[in-house]
C-alpha cells in the first residue's frame, strides 16, 4: 500500500486539470471531498489539480481555498507553460501517490461513491483497470449513457467509447506500461484503448457513476481542424509506444480497424469543413500507415471498420495526388459493394430513411432511394438543419408524417452501443418499420 506525503494509506489519487473551470470548478472538488470512501478513511483520497496556465484567477483561487479546507486532500500543481489535458494529466499523474489513479475533467461531475464502488471492484478481482459507466448530459438533460464493457469479445472492443474518466487504473500497470498521453491535444484519451488491450485483468461497475456534461465551450465540443488533425496525431504516437509493440497480432488488427473507422469519420469532417487543409491532413493520415498495414485484416469474424480499412489505405497510397473528388469516387465504389447485400435484403421499400452520420452521407451520394436524413437527436442543433449532399437533415419526429406515406419504410441508422435504445424508440411508435444498423461499416 502507497503511503501519503503525510504519512496515511493512499489508497486514489484523482488527477483533475484546470482550465477556465472556475464556473464548475467547486462542484467537481466538491464531489470528491464529500466520497463515501472517506467515511470510513478520511486518508484514502488525494485531489490532485493541475492549473494548465489558465488564464483565469478564478481557478488557482478557488483551488487554493480547497488546500486550505481541506490540506491533506487537496493540492495544486501550476504549470509553467500550456501543454493541454494530456499535459496536465502526464503532470498530475507524476506527482500521484495513489496505489489508483482516476481521472476527472473540471466541469463534470461524479456520483459520491463511485470512488468506493471502482476501488472495491478493484480490490475483489485485482484488476488493472475498473470501468464503470457514465451518463451524458445535453443542455441539462441527459442525452444518452455510454455503456460498461470488460472487453473481453474482441466484437465488444467496438462498443467501447475511450473515456479515461469512467475508470479507475492501478498505478504499478500505469508505469510498468510506460504510459503517457500525448500534449497539446484534444483527444488525449484515446491513450486508453492501448490501455485495455494490454491490461491481464478488467473489473466492470455495471452502473453509470460519472455524468459527462457535453458543453458548447467544452474541448470535446471542438470542432476546429486542430481537433480533427490531434487524431491521426496521437494514433501515430501509438506506434513510439513499448505497450503497442507488445501487443499480439490478434490484437493489432482489433486495434486498426477501431482506428480506421475513427480516422474515416475524421476524414469526412475534414473533406466537409475544412477542404483547403486537405492535403495537409492527408500528411499526418500517412503517419497512420503502419498501424493499418495488416494482411488479412479483413475477417467474418471482426466485420466492423472493414470499409474504413480499405478506403484509407486506398488514400494513403495515392495521397500525392488524392483530392475531395477521388475520395468521394473511392468512398462510392467501395460502398456499393458492401452495401449492396443489405439492400437487397432490407432495402426493397420504397423509402429509406437515414442517419445525420457520415455512413449517411455515404447513403445520399451513392443511393436516389434515400429520401430524408434524420438525426435522432431532436434537440441536437449542430446537426438539425445541416446539409448533407444537398439533403436538410431534419429532427426525426418530423420525418413521421412522410413516412404515413408509404407502406413499406427501411430505417437504416450508424451508431454503436445505442442502437437498441434508438430502435426501441423508432418502433413504439412506429412497429412496421424495419431498423437496419450499419455500424459495422
């Protein structure tokens, strides 16, 4: 057992950086100091916050009343120079004395005993890391709940959303993997999937203990190209990585098809918002290369990100010369070919409804049979109202009266571990329908 820099048990230390967080920064600290883990053990947590050169006063001031209420749990680390979350977390980590380490962003916040529930967790199965699940909140409302998985099915692997948040990390695997997230990006945690994979143990917390507030101003609301270029950025620093290496073959190939899908989708932003950078994007997918480059990655067995291996393997062969044009003339061909199967099956209506994603935008380049783009979302504005390939994406309760028109309608969505709950929702109302998921794609 680690022992505190004042000499108890330290069972958590919690890593949470700062910046422009004064608004939301009490409440978090707040959930921390009140744990139901230090009931019993008033030394059994250690808040550590690291101020990533905020700009605000507000936030060293407002962490400097917690050190002074509350001294034996709360300190701060000032840095000096701005390195992004995955700075600070690197920082905080460095500095921890927990024999765990959790994670925790400055404007969410976390159920009073999840810190309890993952260390017990832990302690029962001597896991390398607990997981639990989380809840998103929209505008105040909560939006959907990311599910628990141990990923012990390689299929599971596609379900899982990397959220460094929702676990827990016993320190002595953090450091004997040689972990570190990458600075100066948005997407740090995407660090976790390496993670998972070489982890001997996982234990699961099947409840949702931490609620992830999805903010307008918030990094993970960004949607600028230096959001989209931190993703290619910190898949190729996978490949400097002792913990990659390390991984079997078997492994890998789970590895790259996950990071295929990934790139595609942020590949399809880029084309969308940001063209002119495009050639400068396709730069840093190279780097990516490596990671993608298995024979025989392509199996019944692991169906999802197939079509994304391909395409961007296919782009990066011909990136000297590739352009918006020949991206779309790749995404059309490939599609059409593992599309086709479905359609034969499910889409023989006369009206198919699509998903607001990028599998949908696919649909209207390639299909006239397409006929609306939905989100599910109804309150979602940065998607309602977009245009995809000249078609208006539109809330899905207002696609209900064109839908009366016909007597056969295929729904076909994109997404991952909601889909039963989005079906579920499609068919109480709407029990004909047929609701086909693509997400493998």
């Amino acid at each position: 057992m680690s022992k505190h820099r004042w000499g108890y048990a330290m069972k958590i230390s919690i890593v949470i950086p700062v910046y422009n967080s004064a608004e939301f920064l009490r409440r978090i600290l707040d959930c921390f100091i009140y744990q139901t883990i230090r009931l019993s053990d008033p030394s059994s947590i250690e808040v550590i916050v690291v101020n990533d050169c905020s700009p605000d006063a507000h936030d060293s001031i407002i962490t400097r009343e917690y050190c002074q209420m509350f001294p034996h749990v709360v300190s701060e680390i000032v840095l000096k120079e701005n390195l992004g979350p995955g700075g600070a977390r690197n920082t905080g980590v460095a500095a921890a004395r927990g024999d765990f380490i959790q994670f925790a962003d400055a404007d969410d916040y976390v159920d009073l005993s999840m810190c309890e529930k993952l260390y017990d967790a832990a302690m029962r199965d001597n896991a390398d890391i607990t997981v639990c699940g989380a809840m998103t909140l929209r505008n105040g409302k909560m939006d959907m709940t990311s599910p628990v998985s141990d990923l012990t099915d390689p299929e599971d692997f596609f379900n899982f959303t990397p959220q460094i948040w929702k676990l827990l990390i016993k320190r002595d695997f953090y450091l004997s993997i040689n972990s570190r997230f990458t600075e100066h990006v948005s997407t740090d945690d995407l660090i976790s999937l390496l993670w998972f994979l070489s982890a001997d143990k996982i234990a699961v917390v099947n409840e949702s203990l931490y609620y992830w507030i999805r903010r307008k101003t918030s990094l993970s609301e960004e949607s600028s190209y230096d959001f989209y270029l931190s993703y290619p950025t910190v898949f190729a620093d996978f490949l400097n990585f002792e913990m990659y290496n390390k991984l079997s073959l078997a492994k890998k190939k789970i590895l790259a098809l996950f990071i295929a899908k990934t790139l595609h989708r942020v590949l399809c932003g880029v084309i969308t918002k940001y063209p002119s950078k495009l050639s400068h994007y396709l730069s840093y997918l190279k780097k990516c290369k490596e990671l993608l480059d298995f024979s025989g990655i392509c199996n019944q067995a692991l169906k999802q990100g197939q079509f994304s291996v391909q395409l961007l393997r296919a782009v990066i062969d011909d990136s000297a010369s590739i352009s918006k044009t020949t991206i779309n003339s790749i995404e059309k061909q490939l599609f059409n070919e593992f599309i086709q199967p479905f359609l034969k099956e499910y889409g023989k209506g006369k009206f198919i409804i699509k998903g607001a994603s990028d599998m949908g935008r696919m649909f209207a380049m390639c299909f006239n049979s397409c006929r609306i783009d939905f989100d599910i979302t109804d309150n979602n504005p940065d998607i309602c109202g977009s245009v995809i390939e000249g078609r208006t994406v539109m809330p899905w309760s207002e696609c209900l009266p064109y839908m009366k028109r016909f007597e056969r309608v295929t729904v076909f969505l994109t997404v991952n571990y909601a889909f039963e709950n989005i079906k579920q929702t499609i068919l109480k109302d709407n029990p004909n329908l047929n609701v086909v998921n693509l997400y493998w794609l």
